[in-house]
C-alpha cells in the first residue's frame, strides 16, 4: 500500500493506493459565475488561485474562458518555483 500525502496552508489529506496506477481523470476547480448587470454578460472566478478572473458574454464563453485563464494562472505559478536550498532540485509532474 501506498500514501499520498498533501499538506497546503494546514490542511493535510491523504489517500491510500494499492498501486502506484494512475487515474486518469481530468482535474476539476471549481468558479464562481456571475451576471454583469451593467455590462450585461458574465464575470466568472476561480476562488481556488487568487486573481484568476474573466468575463464573456454568455455563459459558455465565460467558463472557456475561465479554463483558458486557469490554465494561464497555473502555468505562470509554475514557472515561479525557485529552489529554497541548494540541495533542493526542481522536478516535474504529470496530472
């Protein structure tokens, strides 16, 4: 058996494996949508990467572009990721 073990601002979650196989399942945020009253349209956020926000003038076209936007946050959040040591070594995963 194996424990994945993830701990992110004091919250800690684990979950057991029988193996190391991958579930293959897309990764899911969650948004809040919103009408424009004044615009008319809709602003649409993603609570879980502040300052990740968009807008478009149906619904549809707000949630792509939102995926688009979240897409942009994470890449950008990645590319801050500096080494806190020297001995620290920066490595990439797949989802």
């Amino acid at each position: 058996m194996f424990l994945t073990v993830f701990h992110f601002m004091g919250i800690i979650k684990i979950k057991k494996h029988d193996t190391l196989k991958k579930e293959h399942k897309p990764m899911k945020f969650k948004v809040i949508l919103k009408p424009d009253l004044e615009d008319k349209g809709y602003n649409i956020s993603c609570p879980a990467l502040p300052g990740c926000h968009s807008q478009g003038d149906t619904v549809e076209e707000a949630i792509s572009n939102i995926q688009d936007a979240i897409g942009l946050c994470l890449e950008v959040l990645n590319q801050r990721a500096v080494p806190a040591t020297p001995q620290d070594k920066i490595m990439e995963v797949a989802l």
